[in-house]
C-alpha cells in the first residue's frame, strides 16, 4: 500500500519535472538561436540571467499544465489513474506557490501597499 503509492508520489512529481525540463529545452533552443543571429556581442552574464528566467517560467508552465493535462490524462488511463492524481495535487500545490510568488513579487503589476 505504502510502496505504491511513494512509486506514485514519485512518478507524478518526477513527470512534473521533466515536462519543466523539456519546456526549458526548447526555450533554450530559442533563446540560443536569438543570441546567435543577433548582431554583436554575446553577453555571457545577461545570457544567464536569461536562461535562468527561463528555467523558473518553464518550471511554472509545466505546474499550470500539469493542472490541465493530469485531469485529461486520467479520464484516457485506466492503470495510471493514480499516479496522475497524485501529479494533478502536486501541479495545483506548485501552480498556488508560483502565483503566491508572484503575487508577492509584483510580477501581474499590482503594487503591495507597505503598512
């Protein structure tokens, strides 16, 4: 009992990540053919900064899909159903945690009043 539902925990959570790693990848790609036909010099720094904001919104896509896709997914499996649940309440858990982030950092542009 405990041992499936860790390989589901396990699974859900791990088909998370490398749905954000696989966005991540193409936002690389198209990040990396930008900087190639922009003319002058490659800014290492600057290129950084932006693939890092790449690597966190891809983490955040692949939450806010995983919110979308898990439901889908378990209406069409019948052994997985499980395993896609489990990924379903991790996806809503990070998706809350991302707008909780952004809604703390002004990143809709709404302004925090300070007290």
């Amino acid at each position: 009992m405990f041992e499936d539902f860790f390989s589901d925990l396990v699974g859900g959570f791990a088909r998370l990540v490398v749905g954000g790693f696989l966005i991540w990848m193409v936002f690389i790609m198209l990040l990396f053919f930008r900087e190639l036909f922009t003319p002058g010099d490659i800014n290492v720094r600057d290129y950084l900064y932006r693939a890092w904001k790449r690597f966190l919104f891809s983490f955040e896509l692949a939450a806010y899909g995983g919110v979308i896709v898990a439901p889908i997914m378990m209406q069409d499996s019948e052994d997985g159903v499980a395993q896609y649940t489990v990924m379903m309440i991790l996806a809503i858990l990070a998706s809350a945690l991302f707008l909780y982030i952004r809604y703390q950092s002004g990143g809709f542009g709404f302004r925090r009043r300070h007290r």
